[in-house]
C-alpha cells in the first residue's frame, strides 16, 4: 500500500516539529481521561487557593463567590488538590458516581 504524495508519516516529521498549531491545548477535553473526579465541600472551604497552586493542569478556577473547584472539562483526575488541601474541602470520588 502506497501513501499519498502529500501525506506525511510519523517517520517523516522532524525531531521537536509541533504537528498542530501552537497553544491549542486548551481546545482538547483532557478531562475525558480520567477515572475520578475531584467534589468540594464548600462548607469548609477556607478560599486559601493551595488546590489551584498545586493543581499540575491548571484546571482550578476561582468562581463568583470565591471558592475553588476544577472545571471538569480539563481536570484529569490526579488527586493532588485533594492531598493537598488540609482542610479536607476536596474527596475524589469514581467518575460514574
């Protein structure tokens, strides 16, 4: 089977070439991935911002009211916010609950 003239293969890129525009990160459903997802308790919820500092996607968000919690759409479901959090505000609970 013969390629296309103008098809590229993975053997035809270049070492460190970006496929894609650059920056589009933010357009994939990363949170798709995951098999947990982060639940806040408000009620406890200091607003001291140590889930959004540690959080490796950068998925946290501060909403109206000042609270922190993971906008679903990247979050992939690692838990850090929630070992780090010491005031127990965030459980990981199975995605399908």
């Amino acid at each position: 089977m013969t390629k296309p003239e103008n098809e590229l293969t993975w053997k035809d890129l270049e070492i460190g070439c970006i496929v894609t525009e650059p920056g589009n990160a933010g357009q994939y459903r990363t949170g798709d991935w995951r098999s947990q997802k982060p639940v806040h308790n408000f009620d406890r919820c200091i607003k001291c911002g140590l889930c959004q500092i540690f959080c490796p996607e950068g998925c946290i968000e501060q909403n109206t009211e000042g609270y922190f919690e993971a906008n679903l759409f990247y979050c992939k479901g690692c838990g850090i916010c929630a070992r780090e959090c010491w005031t127990k505000v965030i459980t990981m609970v199975d995605e399908e609950e």
